[in-house]
C-alpha cells in the first residue's frame, strides 16, 4: 500500500514519456484525475484509459465538451475544468505552464491545492525544481531522461525541407502562407493551430501520423504535449505575439517546441527557415542538453473569493500573494469581463444578493471564443446573465444563435470563425440549469461543432494537402507495386489518382502539378507505366497500317496520337523516322516502336509510287530513256517541260515508247504520271519533298477535287508543279485539265485569234473573265470586245460543219491547217449573217412602230474575249520594223502580245482570202511538221514556248517539209455538201 498523499515531480525534457507514465500509475488506483493542458490532449489520453478500461468508467470533462457516465472511477480533465473530487490519484501535465501570463494562475492553483488520496503526480520540465521544491512540502523529485537525441541543423529552405517535419509559426497568416508554399512544392501539409476544434486537429494529426502528408504546419500548439512522429522542427521565427505584445520566445519555450522532434530512441533535429533569425550558440547548446534558466516566480491569483458584493469579488481577485515564489498575473479576460459588466448600472442594481455575483462571476468565466472585442464580448455576456437570471436561456432564442451558424459552406477563415462562435453555445450548454434541456442542446451543439469541424478539416485539407500527390508518395515509400490504368481517352490513373495523360508513347503530366509535385507525379507515374509501355508497344507493333498515318506536317499519328515524325534520309522516296518516346520507356520500346513506324512508311511510299518504283527499276530503260526515267523519279513523278524539253527533243520514238508504258505522259506543259496526281500520292509526294528540301513547315496538299487554284506568290517554288498545278496568271490549273485544254486549243486558229468554247470553260469550271486571266498566264494575249447577244431561237436542227469524207484517215499537214482556217472564215461568215440580221430585224421594229429608234431595238449586248497566240519575245531577237517586236508599234506602246497581230483588219482578210501572210510577215506555222503520233493527243518537235513548229523542226518553210505517204486499203468516199466550206478541202484531195 502506498503512502497517503504522496508528491512526486516527474520532470525532464520532452519526448521522456511522462505522460505515458502518469496513465500507467493512475490505472494502478482504483480512482483517479488527470489534469492536461489542451483538449486535444485530453481526447487523447480519454481514448487511451477508455481502451483499456472500458467508457463505462471514464469522464471527459472539458470546458466544451462532458462525458460522464454513471460509475466514473478515472476523470480526464483540462486542467482548468479538473473536478473536485476525492480520486486516489491526481495527475497535472505540463506543470511549468505556472509561469504562462495567461493561463499560468490555473496551474498554480493546482500546484498548490489539487491533492490524491493516495499518490500526487507533478508533470513537467526541469526548470520547476526550485519552485515546486520551495511551494510543495516532502516533494520527491524523479528526473526522466529524454529517450533520443536532439541536435542543431542549421538552417533550411522549404524546398529542402526533410520529410517528417514540422515547421512553427506564430500567426494564423504566416501558417496559410507555409502550408499553401509546402503543397506547391512538397504535395501537402497538415495544419495544427490552438484555434482549432479538437475534432479538426485531430483529423489534422491523423493524416499526418498516418503518413498521407510528410509536413505539418502549426503554432507553438504543439509544444504541449502532443506526441508526433517528428523528425525535424523547424522555427520560421521566434517571435510571438502574447496577447499584449510582441516578444521574443523563451528559451525554454524554444526547447519545448524543439524537443517534439525525435520519437522514442529515433533522434530529432532542430533549425529554422524563411525569416527566423539565427539562434545563438549558448541557446542551441541549452536546447540540445536540456539546460534552461529555472522558473523564479509563478503566475498566482487568489482562490478564496468572496462573493458578498462586486467590490468585494473584484478585490479577493486582486489581492496579492504572500509568498515571494508567486506574482499576480496578468488581468485575466475573466476579470477584465467582470469590471466591464460591473461598471453597468443596469447589470450593478441587479446583483442585490451572493448567489447574483456568484452568477455574475460564472457568466464572466465564459471564454472570449469569437475574439471579436471585449466590447462585444461584454454586451453577450450581459445578455446572458439577463436571459439566467429570469430563469434560463431561451431554447428559441438558442435556437436561432445555432441556425445561423450551423452552415458548412465558406472559406477556411467563414468556417474556423462559425467555429468558435458554436464553442461559446457549446460552453452554455455544458453549464448546469442555464439552458432547459441540457442534453438536447449539449447534442445539439455538439454535432453542429462535428459539422463545422469536419468542414474546416476538408477546406484544410483541399487547399493545403494535393491528395493525389500524397498518395503516391506513400505507396512510393512502402515500396509498393503501384496500379496504373489508361482508359480509352490517354487518362492515366495510378491508384485511382489522376495522374496525367499517355500521348502515343509520351507522358504528359498533369500541367496543374509545379515544382515537387510534379516531378513526384512524374516519378510514380512512371513507376507505374512500365508494364503499360511494353502492352502498348506489341499492340502497336501488331496493329494494322490502316490505324497509322502521317501528317502534311510530317508527324506520324497513331489513331490520335503523335508517336513519331519523318526525317530526311538518303533519298526523297527513302525518309527516315524518329520515335515520340519518353526515355523512361527504355531502349526496347524506342526500338520497336521505329522499326514498325518505318515498316509503316516504306510501305505507304511504296503503294503511293508504285508506277515512279517500277519505272525506277526497269532495266530494259537504256541511254536516254533510262537517264530521261532517272530525271522523272528525281522529281517525284511530275516535271515541268520547259526545264526538259532538250531532254525530250532527244529522245527518238522508241524511247518514248519504253516510256509511255509506265504511264509517262508527255504533255505539252508538263511530263507526268497521271496516277501519281492522284490526292494519296500528291500529298505524300509533298511531305518527301518538304523533307528533303530541309524545310522548317511544310506546304499543304491542295483541297482535292479543284480544278484551279489560287496563285500565291509566296509559296515555295515548285510547290505547284509537285501539286499537280500549273501557275497561270492569278490561277493554278491541274496539270490533267490543262493537258485537255491544250488538246482543244491545237484545233483553234490562234494567229487569227478565237474565242473560248462552252468545253474550256466547262473542263476549267470559270468564268469568261476568269477564263481570260489564265489564257494571259498560259502566253496568250486576250482582246475583250462586245457585241449584240443573240436572241433565242426555238430549237432548230443546226448545220454544223461535217468532218472529212475519209475522217477515218489522219490529215496532212497542209490539210490541217487549210481546215482551221477554213473553219475560222466559215464561222466568221456565220456571225455576220448573224449580225445581218439582227440589224435588219431592228429596222423592222422601227417601222412598225414598235420603237423609235434602231438603237432601242438593238439586241443586248455581250461580252467576249478573243485570244491571240503571243509569246514574250526572246531577249536575242531583232526588233521588227515599225517597233512591233518590242510591244511598241507606230512609236507608240503596245500591250504584251498584240505585236504579233496584223496591223489591221484588212491585213487580216488579206491573208484569210490568199493563205499567204502579209508582206513584210513572215507567216508562222501553227503546228508540226509530223502530226500526232499515237492516240493519246501529244505532238513532238515543239517551237519556242511550247507552240507547234510547221517545219518538222528543221526550220524550212512548209512547202519543203518533207511529206508523209501511208499506204492504207482504200475508204469509202462520203458525199460532201456542196455548201459546206469544207468542199474546199474535198477539192483539194480530188486535184491530189
């Protein structure tokens, strides 16, 4: 059996143990009270004894929150609301807390008067030996050593901040500012403040100990008492605001907040960050052995009140110790309530008898939660001892202060103020008789304090912790296998946290995530990836070409991802690839993934220039044919013949022959494969040739389908001939189209001049006036001109010019041009009878009296161009007489191409009506000297310019080209008609 009232003082440094110890000696008595210094540490201690012991027996009694069951044998108390009763055991916590200005006059109090029955424990640091030795008779002193060591670490940055670290600070501000740099850069931090409800700080606490955040932020909270698995603290200064004033902080306030660090045998560290200035070394030495200057005067205030009148309870509170190891604290906000109220008339003539003040006195014992003003703080007060005295709070008045509270929608500083306002209701409830139905409203403002507080955890935790983050990051420091899935979209998760994006074969973090986060994100991300790189990979490898493609920009697309792009290799039709894969991937993948990117684009190129490859790969090519084949593929398929009509003028027949059977066509413009101006083609066809010209962008593959196209004058050279265009005036025309347009315009007499036909409009899909401007840009010269629109007639059978009796034969050179010129005379004819009548109908109408004058009954007028063969002139050729060759005639300046007309419309019936040019004109041959010479249109040994010679290009006059003879089964004659103009022609083969 143990001595009655035995005192003990357990005292040492930090992380000793002692409160660990007090549990284990109060279990040991049948009854006991402990005395501790925060709620939270209450809570704490509250669950341990009901753990081991059961609820049935253990109280909760705080200023906010009671607990008491029937048959109570062990109180867990704040020291402030320790009950008074006969318990064997009574332990108080933090004893040096007598010398705090605020609270410091409590823990004096049970310093002095708190006994056990049987056994008295005394908790706290080393500095209180000499007080409790000189306060407290037959002491017995127990010194506990501190389990681990703790030394000095200088000073850090956030950012290099160790895990398990606290970093403390002393204004609500400065701790929102820290907690919001630490999730920026570390992922998250819990956040523990005085301020706080228990239920918060302990969810707070809970995250942290269970390893979701590496960070806690607080105030100097969580030097009292609280045991964490701190490593490291870290001061962001050392200063503090008391109430008062701004003061610097004790040492050994410092050394009670450094000593939180290290748990058990593992050692702990100290420092400080951001502005806090540089500790001394004797102070650093203090902290690391524990050595602080002893506590010489305890906070103290008089227990024994009196409760006869105000005066008198206000002067047994300011009555001043005896002793010289006690000092009045600082005015307490009790006292300072209770002046406040006292000095009211109204609250003054009312306290008529003891059990008045007493009220007073309990009324002014509510703590000051809101912190608003004492102003305020007074004026609630008053109410309340108003709504007491008359018999009690009002439950709907109660209940109305409750509603206006209870909402869990706000920021962190709408949900910590709506906090401490339910902590005032929760108080008045706990009193006895001030409220009528005291479980009620103790449970009912017991769960609006769970909300709020539940509510401010998640704001807490939402702006301060990045729960992705702090996920991985545990898994990551378990050494966990960690779960990644990609869904259809590229989302990548890992352990249901969305992580980033999987792009092809490159992993894109979340861009949301900076600094830290980041890089952690990235990390487990990876980790994670790994067996999804090799799935993607052999799914890629296996899957169809029909799932790939390539950009105009070069890039290479799998589905909707950019796996790879093209480079420049040795030849236009052999590029090269380089892989989009992240590093991480490993060398394998990157490997696997070019391999089937450049399976992919041999292929395409292959199919895409199957005709260029097979012509490429004739061998039965020789000589120039071959040489002519080599120059074709090095222009990927289309040439322009202006650059290569030597080359053409070379080859004999034959060549040409070996030529036309891989589809080379000879066009007049342009030497081409018609299968390789197909869209598929001409887009690739423009990607190679971006890529092997080293270009920074790549020109685009014209709309498909557009028969022109704009003509820009900023694009690459070459750009339209690989198009599949030819650039004339504002226009490009596909090279296919212009080929069908030159064939048509071989037919027209272009040195008399012509006008364009429905089939040119029609095959080029414009305007007239459009039509003009690429008949210019193709070299010839057109003359607008108007004339009376032809009125509509009902539909007629139309004699039209009938072909040659033996059609089926090829005409002569002679023949051909006799029968354009013919043709020309016939539809001249044709318009002036026309005209002719048209004149005569109007003269008609006037003298029918159906206008007045010829003019009102002219037919309306029509626009239209005539286009005349006109060539720019060579820079070595002589001017003609009268300046015509210079664009210049009479002196005066001509448009381009005009000079190469007669000088006027008599020169020009002279030379329709003879056959022969005007003198002083050499006539101009319009076509060949061979005619066609297969059935695909073309013509070969061209003039200047691309316009046919008449001379078999030898340069005689026509009369001594040499002449064709075939010999052929004789054809039937067709009967001519004698009216046609083409009976010319038919006379002509009889007089042969």
């Amino acid at each position: 059996m143990q001595d009655r009232s035995r005192v003990t003082a357990v005292l040492g440094p930090t992380n000793t143990g002692k409160t660990h110890y007090a549990i284990e000696r109060m279990l040991a008595h049948r009854t006991g009270v402990i005395g501790l210094p925060l709620r939270l540490l209450a809570r704490e201690v509250y669950d341990r004894i009901v753990k081991a012991r059961g609820p049935s027996v253990v109280a909760l009694v705080t200023g906010e929150e009671r607990i008491v069951p029937d048959r109570v044998q062990y109180w867990v108390a704040t020291t402030e609301a320790m009950p008074e009763v006969g318990a064997d055991f009574v332990a108080i916590d933090e004893i040096q807390l007598c010398a705090d200005p605020e609270r410091g006059h409590v823990f004096t109090d049970r310093l002095l008067n708190m006994r056990g029955l049987h056994e008295t424990l005394l908790l706290g640091s080393d500095t209180m030996r000499p007080a409790i030795a000189a306060l407290v008779p037959g002491v017995q002193f127990m010194r506990r050593e501190r389990f681990s060591t703790l030394t000095w670490a200088g000073s850090k940055k956030i950012s290099r901040m160790p895990p398990r670290s606290a970093i403390v600070c002393f204004s609500v501000d400065e701790v929102y500012a820290t907690a919001e740099l630490i999730r920026r850069q570390k992922g998250g931090c819990a956040v523990v403040m005085g301020a706080l409800s228990p239920r918060t700080r302990n969810a707070q606490v809970a995250m942290y100990q269970a390893g979701e955040v590496d960070y806690l932020v607080a105030t100097d909270a969580i030097g009292m008492g609280l045991n964490l698995d701190i490593k490291h603290v870290a001061f962001s200064g050392t200063e503090k605001f008391d109430g008062r004033r701004y003061r610097p902080l004790f040492p050994h306030e410092l050394g009670q907040i450094a000593g939180r660090a290290g748990r058990h045998t593992e050692p702990g560290t100290f420092g400080i960050t951001g502005d806090a200035g540089h500790l001394e070394d004797g102070l650093i030495e203090a902290i690391e052995n524990h050595r602080f200057q002893p506590i010489s005067r305890l906070m103290w205030r008089n227990g024994a009140l009196e409760f006869g009148t105000v005066d008198r309870l206000i002067q047994s509170l300011e009555t001043s110790p005896q002793s010289e190891w006690l000092t009045r604290g600082r005015e307490a906000d009790d006292l300072r309530a209770l002046k406040a109220l006292a000095a009211m008339p109204e609250i003054r003539d009312r306290m008529t008898h003891p059990k008045d003040v007493r009220l007073l006195w309990d009324v002014c014992r509510i703590p000051d939660f809101r912190g608003i003003s004492p102003a305020e703080h007074s004026t609630l007060l008053a109410r309340i001892l108003g709504f007491l005295q008359e018999g009690g709070v009002p439950s709907d008045w109660l209940a109305g202060q409750i509603q206006r509270i209870d909402k869990v929608q706000g920021d962190i500083d709408t949900l910590s103020k709506r906090l401490a306002f339910i902590r005032t209701w929760t108080y008045v409830a706990q009193r006895s008789g001030w409220v009528s139905d005291e479980s009620h409203w103790r449970a009912e403002t017991r769960a609006v304090e769970d909300r709020l507080s539940d509510a401010l955890h998640a704001a807490l935790t939402q702006r301060f912790v990045d729960r992705r983050t702090s996920v991985l990051l545990r898994r990551l420091k378990q050494k966990e296998s960690l779960l990644a899935e990609v869904n259809d979209k590229g989302e990548v998760t890992v352990e249901g946290e969305f992580a980033g994006r999987l792009e092809g074969f490159r992993f894109r973090a979340d861009p949301n995530a900076t600094g830290d986060e980041a890089r952690t994100l990235t990390r487990a991300a990876y980790e994670a990836l790994r067996p999804e790189f090799h799935l993607r990979a052999d799914r890629f490898y296996n899957a169809p070409d029909t799932e790939l493609d390539f950009t105009e920009q070069g890039g290479l697309m799998w589905g909707s991802s950019a796996v790879g792009k093209l480079v420049k290799g040795s030849e236009a039709l052999k590029p090269g690839v380089e892989p989009f894969v992240d590093e991480e991937a490993g060398p394998e993948i990157v490997e696997k993934v070019r391999r089937r990117l450049q399976h992919f684009i041999d292929r395409k190129v292959a199919t895409a220039f199957e005709p260029l490859n097979t012509l490429k790969n004739d061998e039965t090519l020789l000589g120039l044919a071959r040489g002519f084949a080599f120059r074709l593929v090095e222009a990927l398929g289309v040439l322009p013949r202006e650059g290569v009509a030597n080359e053409v003028k070379d080859l004999d027949q034959d060549a040409r022959g070996l030529l036309r059977k891989h589809g080379v066509r000879f066009g007049q413009f342009t030497i081409f494969q018609p299968a390789l101006l197909k869209p598929a083609p001409t887009r690739l066809r423009l990607v190679l040739w971006g890529l092997d010209q080293g270009m920074g962008e790549f020109p685009e593959s014209p709309p498909p389908g557009l028969v022109t196209i704009p003509n820009l004058p900023d694009v690459p050279k070459g750009y339209y001939t690989l198009s599949g265009y030819h650039p004339a005036g504002e226009r490009a025309i596909r090279i296919d189209m212009l080929e069908r347009l030159a064939d048509m315009l071989r037919t027209q007499d272009s040195r008399a001049g012509f006008e364009a036909t429905p089939d040119m409009l029609s095959i080029t899909g414009m305007t007239l006036e459009q039509f003009s401007g690429l008949m210019q840009g193709l070299g010839y010269h057109a003359e607008k001109g108007e004339r009376p629109k032809a009125r509509a007639e009902a539909p007629a059978v139309v004699e039209a010019a009938p072909e040659p009796a033996d059609h089926d034969r090829p005409l002569t050179e002679e023949e051909s041009v006799l029968v354009a010129e013919t043709r020309a005379k016939w539809e001249a004819e044709q318009a002036a009878r026309k005209a002719e009548e048209a004149a005569a109908a109007a003269a008609e109408a006037v003298e029918a009296g159906e206008v007045e004058t010829v003019e009102a009954a002219a037919p309306e007028v029509e626009s239209f161009y005539t286009f005349t063969w006109a060539p720019r002139p060579r820079g070595n050729r002589r001017p003609e007489r009268g300046g015509e060759r210079g664009g210049e005639r009479n002196g005066e300046r001509q448009p381009q191409g005009q000079g190469r007309r007669s000088g006027d419309a008599g020169q020009r019936r002279e030379r329709d009506a003879s056959g022969e040019a005007p003198q002083g004109k050499p006539r101009e041959n319009r076509f060949e000297g061979k005619r066609r010479d297969d059935n695909r249109g073309e013509r070969s040994d061209r003039g200047p310019k691309g316009k046919p010679r008449h001379d078999g290009g030898k340069g005689k006059p026509r009369h001594e080209a040499p002449k064709s003879f075939e010999a052929r089964p004789p054809k039937t004659e067709k009967k001519i008609d004698p009216d046609s103009p083409f009976a010319i022609l038919a006379s002509l083969k009889n007089k042969t």
